[in-house]
C-alpha cells in the first residue's frame, strides 16, 4: 500500500467515524433514547455504504 492509499484510507475512516458519531448524538438527542439512536445510525449508515459501494461499482463500469 502506497503512501497517498493510506492516507486516503486514513481519511476516510476518520470521516465515516464523524459522519456516525454526528448521527448517533442527533438522533439520541432527538429521541432522547440511546437504543433507538444506535438503531437507526447503525441501519443509515449500512445503507449508506452499501449504496456508496454499489455506485463505485457502477461508476467505473461505465468506463469499460
């Protein structure tokens, strides 16, 4: 792995874990319940990886 791989890697890592974090403490604030909140963040941002997986995918087939 090359120097500019890992500090992507690194990027977006540190990203993925604001983006959840930020979501987890909207969501417990809103429904004021830590269950509730753990659900959701978690369901949304499975989704979100998924569907950011499945574009990339997309994304460079269209080149072939």
């Amino acid at each position: 792995m090359n120097y500019h791989h890992e500090e992507r890697l690194k990027k977006v890592l540190l990203w993925r874990l604001c983006s959840v974090s930020i979501t987890l403490i909207g969501t417990w604030l809103y429904t004021g319940s830590v269950k509730e909140a753990t659900f959701f963040t978690m369901m949304l941002h499975l989704t979100l990886i998924t569907a950011h997986y499945l574009f990339e995918r997309w994304w460079d087939g269209r080149e072939k």
